[in-house]
C-alpha cells in the first residue's frame, strides 16, 4: 500500500515560495488503478515524483508498505526504487543505444538476474506488450506507441509492486493509447500491479477505476468509480 | 552490458568520436615519434661513446681521473675483480691501459691515445670485432696494432706498415716501439677516431715498462640496472685506493647535452597533452551534459550513481583507447623503419654531419623502437581521461534525477 502523510513539496521560484503539494493526504491500495488529474501546474507529476522517491518532500511523509521511504539516504532510494517501482515517463526514455530487448534487460541485470532469466523474462514481456517482433530494433526505429510499450515492459521488468506513469499518453495517437492502456488494465488485473497515473487524457480517467484531482497542489476530489 | 552501453555511446555522434580520437592519436603520433627520435639519438650516442668506449662505470687508481698518467695506474688482481663481479647487475668487466704517445709514419707523424685491451673482454663487452672495418680484429704478435680509422686514413696505412710509438713510459721511463699495422677500426665516433690506437693490453704493458698494471676497469650493466647504484655498491666493496665513477661523471657534458635537449622534448609533449587534455575535455564535457536527461532517467528507473559513473569512465577510457591504438599503430612502422634506415644528417644540408662530428657524435639518427615510449605515453593519455573523467564523476554524485530531467 501507497500512502502519503501531510505531504507537502515546496519550491523556489526566484523569491517566490511554489506550493506545488500542498498537505496531501492520500492511501491507494494493492491493485488500484488510479488516476491523478488536474490542470497544469497542480502539482500532479511533484505528487509522484515524491512518491517515487524522486523528489525529496518538504515535509510530511511518503509510507509504502509500511517503510517510511521519504527517509531513505539517496543509495537506499535508488536500490528501493530498482526492486519495487516501475517508472513510465511522458517522453519514453528508453536508452537510445540499447534494443528494445536490451532496454528490459538492462533493468534485470541492475537486478542481478543471469543471462539466461533475463533473455527468457524479456521475451516474456515484449510478448506480453506485443512487441515481441521488434525485440532487435533501437528506439528510433519505433513509433511513439511502441516505445512506450517498451517503457511499460521496461517497468515491468524488475517486477515492482507499483508502476508510476507520468502522463503517459500524452504523446500518443489514439490507437496507440487504446492498445497501451489495454495492456495496462490488463497488468493490473491479471498480475495485481497498482498504477498510479498522472494524467490529463480523458482516455485514462475513462478507464481508471479511481480518480484523485489535484488543484494548486491540494486533493480537491477523490472519486472511486 | 555496460561494456556495450559505454560502446556504443561513444558512436552517438560518429564525428566527434572521430574528431576526438585524430586529436588523440594525432598528438600520440607527434609525441612518439618525436620521443623516438630523441631516445633513439640519445642511445646511439650513449651505445657508441658510453657502451662502446667509456663503459657505464669505470674505476681507477684513486686521483687517477685528476692527473691521468700512467704513473696513476693500478695493479688489478684476482681478488678485486671477484670483489667487483660479485656486485649485482655487472655484465662484464675490462681491463685497460691508456697512455698517450707521439705516433709516426714516414715524414707524418701525430699525437694519440694507445689504449691496451683484452680483445676477448672487448668483444664481449661493445661488439669488438663489428668495429674492424679492415684487417684482422685480434693481435697475434705483441707488435701489432689496430687503428683507428681517422689515424690510418691520416698516415695511409696499409696492412702491414710499421708505425713507431713514442712516449712516455712507467715512472720516468722510456717507451718507444716499432708497431705493424694489423686493423683498422671504426669507432662510429670521430673524435676517438681521429687519435686511438689498440695493441693488446700485456703489449701496451711491455711498452711502458710495466708488468700488471691498468688505468681503467671499464664496467658494463646489465639492462635496466641503475649505473649509479652499481657504482655505489663498487665504492662499498673496493677500499679508498681506488676511485669509481659513472659515466655521467667521466663524460658530465654528453650528460648535461642529453639532459637539456631531453627537457625540450618533454616540455614539447607538455604542450601537445595540454592540447589533448582539452580536447578530449571538451569531448567528455558535451557527453556528460547532453545526457543530463538520459541519466536522470537511469537514476529514476533504479541505476546507482556508481554503474553511472563507470559508463562514462568507460566511455572516457574507450575513446582515448581508441586513438593510442591508432597512434601506435601508425608510428610502430615509421619506428621501425628510421630505426633500420637511421636519419643521415648529411642529407638534410652541407656541414651538419659534420657540425655533430664536431662534438664527437655519429651524425645519424636512429629512432628508438623501445615499447617503453609508446606505452608511458599511451599509459599517460589513460592516466589524463582517468583525471578528466572527474568531471562527470562530480555531476552524478550531486545529480537530482528530477533536475535532471527538467533540464
């Protein structure tokens, strides 16, 4: 279980003091599905930076399965964030000189995995997001959907209790976002793996089963459909 | 796979690679043949005056070096020469005889160093019988002789002409003979080719009137082995009677010549590394900065700051890798070849052969082929992207993956 405890995130803008998480109080259970809405600037991506372990909160408290996280020496975060998060970005981010194949396995070999699980287990996942035809080609050769479903394999890869996405969809045509957000619910359903979204896309707040909207960093409303 | 990562980092941008590497292996290119040239000038010069002729050390009868007489010279006998064997990295050790003696032939005649020898010693010592460019390279008579080139192409000698020596002997006596001519010899040095002669040592004995005695040991190190510290140890060994020096102490001007012209090479390579440090700086610089993005990606999905680090390294090592590999290669052959085919003063203008004969060195230049250059300098360029690679280093231990991104 995710859970934030008066959580606030403040940055400096110049002399200007940024609210960006402003006492947010949230719990997201095993297997949620949810969704962080909210305009631009209401402090959705700050919110799971923190929760990630990315960003270092000003104060409050970030718990996942009881380990007070936001605690963590920067090393701690960094072995913690290997073992249990899977990240997917806006932008993809896959190694621009590694394979589709290589970019999952680079995360397993983090891991310690040999080379054998981490050959079986990379072919597992880009089967898994239909990529497996693709396993040879470097990012550039792939269209943004296809990154981005290596990025979900990638996040997968180290076989996390909880995947963030930040705004994953936003560079994706419509097609593109119904087959990745296919495989997204399907993850969470057949392999119980929370996610946690940043998101503008009405796509994903249609298929999200929770919805928490952000406004100048405050939790305005949290609807379970 | 961070082997490969690092690998195939380096060829995100082909044409700074390559810009990087020539930069490399362009500077290398310069500094090793500049470096061979040098060393290899400085051996053939060091082989054919120290190895050849003075030895690395050399002992005397104590205050032999200030007043060189034969009135100064020594009895050298078993026990001391087992004394100085003994001592760690001896090749060879031989005696000598030297006096000086008024030379004639008809109506010339000409001052000269006799020196007395153990042509068995010498062989093993400087190659003895390669320096006989005529006649025979041992004395089968006590009367005979070999000269030196310059000698015998000043009185014309031709095998079997006499020649009388006249001089001074052992304490106050006479020494004067009638010699045959019996070799002739290049000593690949023509200031010592323009006054030796050689006859064998119990010959130059007999002509001085005096049985046993030597003027010099001429001592010859095994390679690598310190000169100074052989002759140190001799010091310890042999009592005060006798007097130990280095070549560099016998010959302090060829020393002090190779010294200074040495410090211009290395300030040369200096100059040519600063380059090279820049470049290669300014290399790491845009694949450190370029990839902030990237490498706020690796933190986030979990890759220490370590691993990070030692992509770089890699990068940095692999890059400089590649140009010391292409510098070496390129300057192995052109080594090899000016080492076989040495560089003839003579050839790049009148008189200067001449001007380095002037100071007793054989105007050619061979390179050196010495692994020892190229791999100190390839060690140096791996030694600089170790230091460059501290900028990179610095960057990701203070880096925040969520800066990082944003930037």
């Amino acid at each position: 279980m995710i859970e934030t405890q008066k959580l606030k995130k403040t940055y400096k803008q110049g002399s200007l003091k940024v609210k960006a998480v402003d006492n947010v109080n949230l719990k997201i259970s095993d297997g949620e599905f949810t969704a962080v809405v909210g305009p631009s600037g209401s402090g959705k991506t700050t919110l799971l930076n923190c929760v990630g372990g990315l960003d270092i909160p000003t104060s409050g408290k970030v718990i996942i399965d009881d380990e007070v996280i936001s605690s963590y020496s920067s090393d701690k975060m960094i072995k913690f964030r290997l073992n249990n998060i899977g990240f997917v970005f806006q932008a993809y981010n896959l190694i621009p000189v590694l394979t589709a194949k290589e970019n999952i396995e680079m995360v397993m070999l983090m891991q310690g995995y040999n080379k054998q699980e981490m050959d079986e287990r990379s072919i597992d996942l880009l089967n898994e997001v239909g990529m497996e035809n693709m396993s040879k080609r470097r990012p550039a050769e792939l269209s943004g959907g296809q990154q981005q479903r290596v990025a979900v394999a990638r996040a997968l890869a180290s076989k996390p209790k909880f995947i963030l996405a930040d705004e994953p969809t936003a560079n994706l045509d419509s097609k593109s976002t119904a087959k990745l957000l296919d495989i997204m619910s399907r993850l969470n359903k057949q392999e119980n793996i929370t996610f946690l979204f940043s998101t503008h896309d009405q796509r994903v707040i249609d298929r999200a089963r929770r919805v928490v909207t952000l406004e100048d960093g405050k939790i305005i409303k949290d609807i379970k459909k | 796979m961070i082997l490969k990562i690092a690998w195939r980092n380096i060829w995100r941008n082909n044409k700074r690679t390559l810009i990087s590497t020539l930069s490399i292996s362009g500077a290398l290119f310069l500094v090793i043949l500049m470096r061979s040239m040098q060393l290899g000038f400085y051996d053939n010069i060091i082989n054919t005056i120290v190895q050849s002729y003075s030895g690395y050390v050399q002992v005397h009868a104590d205050g032999y070096w200030e007043k060189q007489s034969v009135n100064n010279s020594m009895e050298v006998d078993e026990q001391l020469l087992n004394e100085i064997n003994s001592i760690n990295g001896i090749e060879n050790i031989a005696k000598r005889l030297t006096t000086f003696s008024l030379v004639s032939k008809g109506e010339k005649s000409k001052g000269s160093i006799i020196t007395g020898i153990e042509v068995k010693k010498e062989q093993l010592m400087s190659d003895w019988e390669k320096k006989i460019i005529e006649g025979s390279s041992s004395f089968d008579n006590s009367n005979e002789i070999i000269l030196s080139k310059g000698i015998a192409e000043y009185f014309d000698v031709k095998m079997g002409d006499t020649l009388v020596l006249f001089g001074q002997g052992y304490q106050g006596m006479m020494a004067a003979g009638k010699f045959v001519a019996n070799g002739i010899a290049d000593l690949n040095n023509p200031k010592l080719n323009e006054m030796t002669i050689f006859m064998d040592i119990k010959s130059a004995q007999e002509y001085i009137s005096s049985e046993n005695i030597s003027t010099h040991l001429i001592i010859d190190k095994k390679e690598y082995y310190d000169e100074k510290k052989i002759a140190e140890d001799i010091r310890n060994v042999v009592s005060n009677d006798y007097e130990v020096m280095t070549w560099k102490e016998i010959l302090p001007e060829l020393d002090q010549m190779i010294t200074a012209d040495n410090v211009g090479g290395l300030i040369m390579a200096f100059i040519l590394y600063v380059i090279v440090c820049f470049g290669m700086f300014g290399t790491v610089l845009m694949m450190t900065e370029e990839r902030m993005y990237e490498f706020g990606v690796l933190l986030s999905i979990g890759m220490g700051k370590v691993k990070l680090y030692l992509i770089i390294l890699l990068e940095t090592i692999m890059l400089s890798s590649i140009g010391v590999i292409i510098g070496i290669l390129t300057t192995r052959p052109i080594s090899i070849y000016f080492n076989k085919n040495p560089i003839n003063m003579d050839d790049f203008g009148e008189g200067l052969g001449e001007a380095m004969g002037e100071f007793g060195f054989d105007p050619i230049i061979p390179f050196s082929t010495n692994w020892d250059i190229p791999l100190s300098h390839a060690l140096f360029i791996f030694c600089i992207s170790i230091l460059i690679s501290i900028y990179p280093a610095i960057r990701i231990l203070y880096l925040n993956p969520v800066k990082a991104m944003k930037e």
